[in-house]
C-alpha cells in the first residue's frame, strides 16, 4: 500500500503530491507520475457555487501476483 496525498486546485489541475507511506521508490514514484498524468478533476465548491482547493489522501494497493 501507497498512502499519497495531493491538491486538486480551483481549475481540475493536481499538484503538492507527497508519499505519507511509500513501499519502494520505485513504486512510490510511479503513483506519483500516474496522479501527475490523470485528466482534469472536478474542483471542489464552496457553498455550490466558487470553486476551491482541496486536499485529497488515497490509498493505492499493489498486489504482487504469482
């Protein structure tokens, strides 16, 4: 598992991406080149209307199969 957390800005774009717990720098680097190229997010809103940044922690689980 890959704990990562990163801001979707005001316009859908991501940035800030930190590893919180890594597995191997390899790995870790690849989630971060893949959140890096992921298309455009939907802002989040205020009051459903301004868009603001949020900040956003997931996990990413790798299975090693045999």
């Amino acid at each position: 598992k890959v704990f990562v957390m990163f801001v979707v800005d005001k316009d859908g774009s991501v940035g800030d991406i930190k590893i919180l717990r890594g597995i191997h720098p390899k790995l870790d680097k690849m989630v971060v080149d893949i959140i890096n190229s992921s298309p455009l997010w939907k802002p989040g809103r205020l009051n459903s209307q301004d868009p603001v940044k949020v900040r956003y922690s997931i996990t990413v689980i790798f299975n090693e199969e045999q």
